[in-house]
C-alpha cells in the first residue's frame, strides 16, 4: 500500500465522518429528530455488536467471541463497570480458545 | 496539581476509569495493528501515518487484509469507506457535541469513532455527554499512538490479540454502553430489528452495509408527536 493509498483513505474517511453533522446544520433540529437520530446511531452500534460477534472475515467467527460479549453484556446489564465487562469478556473469550473452542 | 485535581474532578473518576480501561485495549489492538503492516512489509511510517490519519480500526484491519490479498488501491479505498459509512448516522447523532468553532469542529470530526458515539450518548446530561466524546477520544488517540510505536518496534513478537480474546473487549465496551439506551421499549425494538436485519444480511454484503441496513428497524422507534420526559430539556 502506497502512502497516496493511505491518504486516499484518510480523506475519505474524514469526509464520512464530516457529512453527518454537516447535514444536520443543515436542518432544522426538532426534539422529534433528534430522537430519531440518537436511536439511529444506537441500533447501528447494537447492529454492530451483533454482526461483530457473530460474523468475522465473511464467516461465523465461532462461539468463543460471542460467548466472550455475552458475558461482558451480562456483567454490564448487571451494571457491572466497564473495566470488569472488558476483562471479563476478554477473558471468557480468551479461555474458551485456550480450550481449543474457536 | 490544582489544575490537575481540577481536571480530574471534571471529568469524574468512574469516566477516567471507563476510559483507561477501554484505552488499554485499543492500545493492544493498534500494537497488532501496527505489527501486522509491518510484517506485511508496509514501512513503519505509513503505518503510523494510517493509524494517525485514517484514525478507524475495522478500516485499517481491513485494508490490510485487502491489500495483503492482492487488492488494488481503489479495492482498499472502497473496503474501507464503505466500512465506515456508520459514521454518517454517528455524527448525526452526536456532532452538535462539537460543532462550536472550527478546530473543535475539525478534531471532533476526527474523533469521530464507535465508541466515543456510544460514550457520548451514554450520558443523558448534554455537558456529560461532551466530556466523554472528548475524554474518551483523547485516551483512544495516546493510546492508538502509543500502542502502534509497540508494535511498530516489537514486529512479530507482539501476542496475538485473538489468543488474548480481545477481539471480545471492543464490541463488549459498546455493548454495555448502548444497554441503557435499550431500556427504551421503541428503542429495544428498533434494534432487535436492526440486528436481526444486519444478521441476515452479513453474509451476502461486504461488511459495512448491514450496520447500515439496520437502520430500517427505525420504523418501530419513530418517534410519535408526544415527548418523551427524558429530553424536554434542550
């Protein structure tokens, strides 16, 4: 990958990350869309966890990584702190492949 | 040292908590990051310049992966962008948190991530809610940049990130930061839906476009003309 690549990249990246608050100064921001858009932004990350722990490099990623979230969303649904859900879900993962489960 | 006690007390002892140990992961996943360019033969200042510059993870892993496959540049730009098009309902959702003057607007821009969104938005208070955009971007950037200098120098020795279950900590972190949200009865439903929709169409779309697809589940959260209690104030 060439440095021009790189920047490509960066400036493509950038301006992704530009183009959500451009369009809302762009609107007018009522109470009703600004619910809207925080629920948006909440289903794509939960969306994310979901396909993240299920899915990697295109296949089923096993059952060690989505054992090891559901154990972290366990903990935190428990209202455990974040430092306890990242160490337990990194953990159960982590065994779990130690045991020679994917 | 009073400034010092004043920043700390600013930003709160659970929020730097929360933020170090969220930090401690994204430093060993850029250490990986940055060991696995390099021993696919990226030079250590592009690597450096991706991780400071295109500034998102799942992005630069994939490009990566994409170039070590024989992709062409225009492969990696697509691979990438199209990964990170979740931005887009990411800054609609939290870019008033920094849209103030034009560096704030240009550094919040770059701070744009997953978890800094799902930080911010954890907090309901407005002003919280900017503490831990920025508190939490700034720890994800030392942390990012430090953890690349590792792995950049450690090469090959660094330990494998999946031996370490830590592909588990990131989606956990986001996992327990959305929870709250989800006590909302149109908002749960809104991302089963989501997810259920994003599930079933993994496999068939390169990764990117069913986070996005998710959005759909939105139907069921429309917000009606009543106001909810928890934002009259605005």
């Amino acid at each position: 990958m060439t440095m021009t690549a790189v920047l490509a990249l960066a400036v493509g990246v950038f301006l992704v990350r530009l183009a959500g608050p451009l369009m809302r100064s762009r609107i007018n921001v009522s109470e009703r869309t600004e619910t809207l858009m925080k629920r948006g932004a909440i289903v794509v990350l939960a969306a994310l966890v979901i396909t993240g722990a299920l899915f990697a490099d295109g296949g089923f990623a096993g059952w060690a990584l989505p054992a090891g979230v559901l154990v972290g969303g366990l903990l935190a649904w428990r209202r455990a702190p974040i430092l306890v859900v990242v160490i337990a879900a990194a953990a159960t993962t982590a065994l779990l492949r130690l045991a020679g489960i994917a | 040292m009073r400034a010092r006690n004043g920043l700390t007390a600013l930003i709160g002892r659970d929020l730097l908590r929360d933020t170090a140990a969220y930090s401690v992961g994204i430093a060993v996943a850029g250490a990986s990051f940055a060991a696995l360019a390099t021993a696919q033969g990226l030079p250590w200042w592009i690597t450096l310049a991706m991780s400071m510059l295109v500034y998102a993870g799942t992005a630069q892993f994939a490009a990566i992966g994409v170039a070590a496959a024989g992709g062409g540049p225009a492969a990696v730009l697509a691979t990438g962008l199209i990964l990170n098009l979740r931005h887009l309902p990411y800054g609609m959702a939290v870019g008033h948190l920094y849209w103030d003057r034009w560096w704030t607007r240009l550094l919040g821009t770059h701070n744009l991530l997953d978890t800094t969104t799902a930080f911010a938005l954890a907090e309901a208070d407005p002003r919280r809610a900017r503490i831990a955009y920025w508190t939490t971007g700034a720890g994800n950037f030392a942390a990012s940049a430090a953890g690349n200098v590792v792995g950049i120098a450690a090469g090959r020795q660094i330990a494998d990130p999946a031996a370490l279950g830590l592909d588990a900590a990131l989606p956990a972190i986001v996992l327990a930061l959305v929870l709250p949200s989800l006590k909302e009865k149109s908002t749960l439903l809104a991302a089963l839906t989501g997810a259920a929709i994003a599930l079933a169409a993994s496999p068939f779309l390169p990764a990117g476009i069913p986070v996005l697809l998710a959005l759909a589940g939105l139907v069921f959260a429309w917000p009606s003309g009543e106001t909810e209690p928890e934002e009259a104030e605005r």
